[in-house]
C-alpha cells in the first residue's frame, strides 16, 4: 500500500513537473509557426512586386518602338515624343510601390497622348507594325493591371498578419514592417483616355 501511494505520488509530481514543459513547448511551436507565416507572407508580396516590375519593364521596352514607329509618320509632336522619354527615364528610375505608381501614372498620361498624335495619322493606324505594337501594348497593360491587383491582395494579407494580434507582438521584434499598396491617382486616372480603335 506504501509503494502505491509513493508512485502515485511520483506520477503526479511527474505531472506537475511536465505541464511547464508541454506549455512553453506549444508557446515555442505557436511563435516558430506564427514567424515561419510572416516569412512566407512577405516572400509571397515580394513576389508579387516582381511581377508588376516584369511587366512594368516589358512595357517600357515597347514604348520606344511605338514611338519611332509614331515618329516616322507625324515628325513634327517632338514635346509628346519627349514626354514619353522622360515618364519612360522616371519609371526607370522609380524605387518602391508609391514612386512607381505615380511614374506609372505619368507614362500612361504620356502614352494616352502618344495614342492621340497617332489616331490623327489613319495611315499610321492601318500599318501592320503599329498595329502589332498596339496589340503588345494592350497585352501589356492587361498583365501590369493583373500584377496590381496580384501584389496588392499580397500587401494585404502581409499588412494584416503583422498589424493584427499575436502577429503585431513578432513582427515588431523581427523587424518586419508594413509595406505600401501599388496605387494610382483617382484623377489622374479619370483624365486619361487612351483608344486603340483603328480607323
């Protein structure tokens, strides 16, 4: 009977001692799981960037062919030409989701333009070349608009992870920080009207 209560007595001792043990076990697997889905939060918005800075470059190597082909029928709209140039040379030199955006906002400005010198040539509209531009261009834009909305659902669900309890306590100690959203301005993108119609 001695022997009995004496392991009784060791099995909850054993007990007592093991519940410290299990809790800051499952504390430590909760905080490796919670920073393991940071990581892979920001990896995936980091992604997603790429993505928008592929198609952002893929366009800004079409736009000088579209411009020479556009030269070589209306000679005389040097300032649209320069203007593209120089939204093409800020777009190449904009760092970060909020430049970006507004350097975008400023290319699609300079090409809706573009597009309105070139609407005024029928001849240029009927040319193969141009045509062909136009359609690389329009697939262009529908992928840059896509890596937008991909990035953006990304930077969403990252800023959410570490601004929303328990992922705010790690985040800040693990130097992960909120990034910016891939906006463009309202009114700027009210006032611009780019036509692919051909006459």
């Amino acid at each position: 009977m001695y022997a009995i209560i004496l392991l009784s007595m060791s099995v909850s001792t054993a007990v007592v001692a093991l519940v410290p043990l299990l809790v800051v076990g499952f504390i430590t697997l909760a905080a490796i799981l919670l920073y393991n889905g940071l990581v892979l939060s920001r990896n995936r918005t980091r992604e997603a960037w790429s993505g928008i800075d592929v198609q952002l470059k893929r366009r800004s190597s079409l736009i000088p062919n579209l411009v020479e082909t556009v030269k070589g029928y209306a000679t005389h709209e040097h300032s649209v030409f320069t203007e593209v140039a120089e939204a093409r040379g800020a777009l190449a030199k904009a760092a970060g989701p909020v430049a970006m955006a507004a350097a975008d906002q400023t290319l699609t400005s300079a090409l809706g333009r573009l597009m309105a010198v070139a609407e005024a040539y029928p001849q240029l509209q009927a040319a193969p070349g141009f045509q062909q531009l136009q359609e690389e261009l329009t697939d262009t834009e529908e992928k840059v608009a896509y890596a937008r909305q991909f990035y953006n659902q990304n930077a969403l669900d990252y800023n959410t992870r570490i601004q929303t309890f328990p992922g705010n306590l790690f985040a800040g100690w693990f130097g992960f920080v909120a990034v910016d959203f891939f906006n463009t301005d309202e009114t700027a993108r009210q006032d611009v009207k780019v036509s692919f119609a051909t006459s």
